[in-house]
C-alpha cells in the first residue's frame, strides 16, 4: 500500500504498478495523479484508473482522518466481488 499526502488530502492507494511492477510508493504526484518512477505511467488519486490509453487501474482505499489517526479501509477479495458484480 502507498499513502500519499497530496494538496491537502491523503490517499490510500496500491504500491505496485500493474505495468511492470514498478514501487509506485517511490512515485511522485503532478495533476491529481500518482507518477510510476519507472516508466511513468500515471493513476487517477482518487479513482485509481490509469490515464488515457494505459487502460488499467489500481487500487483505492477509503482514507479516514480523526483525531486519533488516520485510518484506511481495506476491502475483502469477496467484498470486491460482491460490488464488482452489481
Ligand atoms: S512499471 Fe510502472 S509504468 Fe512501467
């Protein structure tokens, strides 16, 4: 998982680029979007999907801040299923 801080807002996000592999936690951010350092394909922050042509995605999650800490939602694989399928 990477979280990134980013204008104000945090986001949980998937480390591994589904490119090649890439650690997108030694990304960068420009545009509202996650930059792979590896050959730098780059990801929506909040929805996950891939820019124009790249036609993937990675994972989100849900960020929640309180006062005590910043807490991420992680889905089930039967979770993901049960809404892929709606
Ligand atoms: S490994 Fe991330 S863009 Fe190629």
């Amino acid at each position: 998982m990477c979280v990134v801080g980013y204008e104000g807002d945090i986001f949980a996000l998937s480390a591994r680029c589904p490119h090649a592999g890439g650690d997108l936690s030694l990304g960068w951010c420009k545009n509202q979007k996650l930059i792979c350092p590896v050959h730098r394909y780059s990801y929506d922050l909040h929805s996950g999907k891939g820019s124009e042509g790249q036609n993937d995605y990675i994972d989100t999650f849900p960020v929640k801040i309180q006062h005590n800490g910043i807490y991420i939602g992680i889905s089930s694989f039967w979770d993901k299923l049960k809404q892929a399928l709606k």
